[in-house]
C-alpha cells in the first residue's frame, strides 16, 4: 500500500485557484457530490494537475489527499 488511508474516490479535477503559496483544488465525484482539498501550489505543480483529469482521492481523518497514477 502506497498510502495511509484506505478509503478512496475516484474524482474529476473541476477547477484550481491558484495562490502565492496554497492552491484550492476543487473535484466533481461520483454519484453528484463536489469536493474539494486545499494544497501547496509547488504540490499541484508536482502533480500537473489539469481542469478534467481523472484523479483518486484519498481520505485520511480530515484531509483529501488527490492522487494521480
């Protein structure tokens, strides 16, 4: 197991605000529910993430932890 958490999503990147230092990362999930995980803009860079990329999400306590294989 890669990860800490066990309970994953899969998940749309719906759209990302970048800021200076943190960037919100905001994902449709299936059936219709939106959520959404705030991260490090250097950590959305890392990841390349785009509008429309399929994405796991995995959930540990209070975090949202987006993963692209």
């Amino acid at each position: 197991m890669k990860y800490g958490a066990r309970n994953k999503i899969t998940a749309e990147v719906n759209s990302i605000k970048k800021g200076d230092i943190m960037s919100l990362v905001k994902f449709d999930v299936i059936p219709p529910v939106k959520m959404a995980s705030v991260l490090t803009r250097e950590s959305v860079e890392h990841l390349d993430l785009k509008v429309g990329d399929k994405v796991q999400l995995v959930i540990k306590a209070i975090n949202v932890l987006p993963v692209k294989e």
